[in-house]
C-alpha cells in the first residue's frame, strides 16, 4: 500500500464506519422518559441524605437493587468494609462500616467475558454546608442524575429485549464522595479476583444541571490518555445520534469513578453537563433546579454509547477468548411492504422458544408473542397484522431487526 492510499484510508474510514445509523436505536432512544427520570431524582432526594455513613445506606441500595430486579437485570449488592475513616476530615469523628455497591449483569450473547461498564455514585453529601453535611443533602444533580439514567437504560434493554453480544455491566457505587471508594473497589474485584477483560467503563456524575442560557446543547466527554479511539468513538456517537455538541476535555477527570478505572489501566470516558451546579454539595442541590429535557438528552447519549458498545462491534475491543461458535441468526421477508401479515424465513441455532416484537416509530411495541405460535413450516413464519395502521414498523427477533412498511388491506 502506498502513502496515498494510506491517506485516504485515513480520511474516510471513520466516516464509513459511523455512517451507517442504526435505524432501532433512533427509535428505542425516543422512549426515553424525561418524566422517568425526574421521578427516580426525586425518589432518591426523598431520603433526605446519602451520606455514606448514614445508616439509609442499605435501604438506598436495595431500593436501586429492586429497581433494576423489575428492571429484570440480575441485579446484587456487593458490599465492601470501610475500618477507621476518619470523616470530615481532621474532626476525629471515626467511620467504620460496610458499604453497598449495586451491581448487575447482562450477559452478552456471543462474548460474555468481555464487559463494557457504565456506572455512576449513588452516595451524596453536603460538604459545603459544615453543620449538616450527613443529613441534608439531596444530591439531586450529584449524582441522583446519573443514577436516574442508568435505571432509564435499563429499562431500555428490558423494554426492547434488547440482547447485548458483550457483557452490559451497571455499577452503582457507594461512597464516592469519601474518595472513589465503591469504584476502586469494583474494578480491584474484577481485576483481582475475576481477571475479568473490560472492553471500557463509561461514568456518568452530574448530568442534570443547565440553566439554558449559552451552552445549552453542549456535553462534557472527559477523557483520558488511554482511549483516544473509545473516546472517538462517544464523540462520534454524540453526533449521530444526538442534538448534542460534544465538548471534550480533560477537566475534572481525577474527580469521579472513571479516575478509578484509569488508574487501573482500563479505558474509560467521564459524561458531565457543560455547566456546573452552583449549588454543588449543598442541601440546595435540588430536583427542582434541574433540566429534565437536557438531562434526558444526556442519557439518550448514554444509552447510544451503552447500546452501541454493548450490541455491535462498532467499538470493538473484545477479548481473546472470542469468536467460538457464535450463534446465528437469520431474518428474511417474503414481502415488503405487507398488508394484513408479515411473511418471513428465520432461522436460529439457538434452541430456546424465541420472542417476536414489533415496534413502532414512536417506540411503542404494538404486538409481541412467541414466534413458535405462528409458525407455518421448517423456518417460514406468518404474523397476523389486521389491526396495525399504515405505518413504518421495526420487526425484532433476538438481535435481528428489520424495518416493515404496512400498507392498507384496501389498496
Ligand atoms: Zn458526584
């Protein structure tokens, strides 16, 4: 190959990755909720304070660990000990005590060993308030936010039964506020006791704050020297499929969990809004002072990330032990558009009795079931559609979608 074609290569191979959108996460990220989200803020405000010590720690942690439970993610706490941490610091008040970490999987299809993390705090304190930093700090913006559009994406996986093919890991980490404890010890677990492969973590700590003046539409992508092509990547992704500008930086990189996951030699990118809260750790870091259509746009991002990194290979670092025998999947229409059925071939060396979705441009599943009930013969299948409207509508079977344009029964 010569310099020349080197050259081009250069240019044009991001733009032909990226170019291709995928048509059902356009679709899926207009589920997400605004209205959700404020509600898990809020629910999470009404404990009056996450401090760390607080004795609330564990009810907050089962709260998050039910929550993603009907989420239907296999979801545990996983508590480690803090002995003698002496807090505010230079009071010689003295802490001792477990602290919860929630965590949940969902196992990849193909390549289960390879984890893509996304992870926020769930703890909280008013450090600028000195008399009453452990028991009034609604940590709305920090980091009730990020918290919020977790669980949003993991409704989003359950919601469109969405299949990653690498392992979709959320971490909610307790204490870090006291100085990334629950992440330092989330990544120590893995790369102690687990010699897990992490493809990249993705920390999301403040995302809820604009007061919608200047910089309204942009995001903070904070990155670290270790991921220039992860972080290319998230950048990217903001402008396919967001209204977002991405704006990335270095700033305020050692202050939250991804500085965890760096200092352990993992790759990582830190989202944050553009502005910082001016009520930052205080009891006035309220729901009420918060964007929901910016933060909800945040975790359009996040979910876009989550998705993409987790269900394709279009940021792809993937571990050794891959590419066995990977199941496969077929999906072929007879006809499009269709009228009152969808006609199809599908074939799967997946044994188990497969779910059928159809979906929508709004997002909404109009009809879902088993497939083997509508099995004609061998691998050929028919769908009655008699009360779908003419529409465009996205037809999902395991992780094969394709697009189906309904037409009149009439014309
Ligand atoms: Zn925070």
């Amino acid at each position: 190959m010569n310099r020349y074609y080197y050259l081009i290569l250069i240019v044009l191979l991001p733009f032909n990755v990226f170019s291709q959108l995928s048509q059902e996460l356009v679709v899926y990220s207009q589920e997400i909720n605004a209205d959700s989200l404020k509600n898990i803020v809020e629910e999470l405000q009404n404990f009056g304070s996450r401090y760390a010590f607080n004795p609330n720690r564990v009810e907050i942690a089962n709260y998050l660990k039910n929550r993603l439970q009907e989420y239907g993610w296999d979801a545990k706490l996983d508590s480690f000990y803090m002995e003698n941490f002496e807090y505010p610091y230079h009071s010689g008040i003295i802490n001792t005590g477990w602290q919860y970490n929630v965590v949940a999987d969902k196992k990849g299809i193909y390549n289960p060993d390879t984890f893509f993390v996304v992870g926020a705090h769930y703890d909280s304190y008013a450090s600028y308030d000195t008399l009453t930093y452990f028991n009034n700090s609604p940590g709305a913006d920090d980091n009730a936010s990020s918290v919020a559009a977790i669980l949003e994406i993991a409704r989003m996986f359950q919601k469109y039964n969405i299949q990653p093919i690498k392992t979709l890991r959320i971490e909610l980490y307790a204490a870090e506020e006291l100085g990334l404890h629950g992440s330092n010890y989330a990544i120590q677990q893995s790369h102690y006791r687990y010699n897990e492969h992490i493809a990249a973590m993705m920390n999301l700590d403040m995302i809820g704050y604009n007061p919608d003046t200047i910089n309204a539409d942009s995001v903070k992508l904070v990155y670290y020297d270790n991921s220039q092509e992860f972080t290319d990547f998230c950048k990217q992704t903001t402008l396919n499929y967001t209204s977002l500008i991405p704006n990335t930086t270095t700033e305020f990189q050692q202050n939250s969990d991804s500085w965890s996951y760096y200092s352990w030699g993992r790759k990582a990118i830190f989202l944050q809004e553009s502005q910082m809260h001016p009520f930052y750790h205080t009891h006035n870091d309220l729901s009420t002072t918060l964007n929901y259509n910016y933060m909800k746009k945040i975790t359009q991002l996040a979910f876009s990330i989550a998705y993409l990194a987790s269900t394709t290979n279009q940021y792809y670092p993937i571990s050794i032990k891959e590419i066995t025998s990977q199941p496969q999947f077929t999906l072929q229409l007879n006809t499009n558009p269709v009228k009152d059925k969808i006609q199809f071939t599908y074939t799967s060396t997946n044994s188990q009795d497969t779910r059928f979705q159809i979906i929508n441009q709004m997002g909404k599943i109009v009809k879902e079931g088993k497939l083997s009930k509508h099995k004609v013969f061998s691998s050929q299948y028919s769908i009655p559609i008699p009360h779908l409207k003419q529409g465009i509508y996205l037809l999902k079977i395991e992780n094969q979608v394709e697009k189906i344009i309904v037409v009149s029964p009439l014309s």
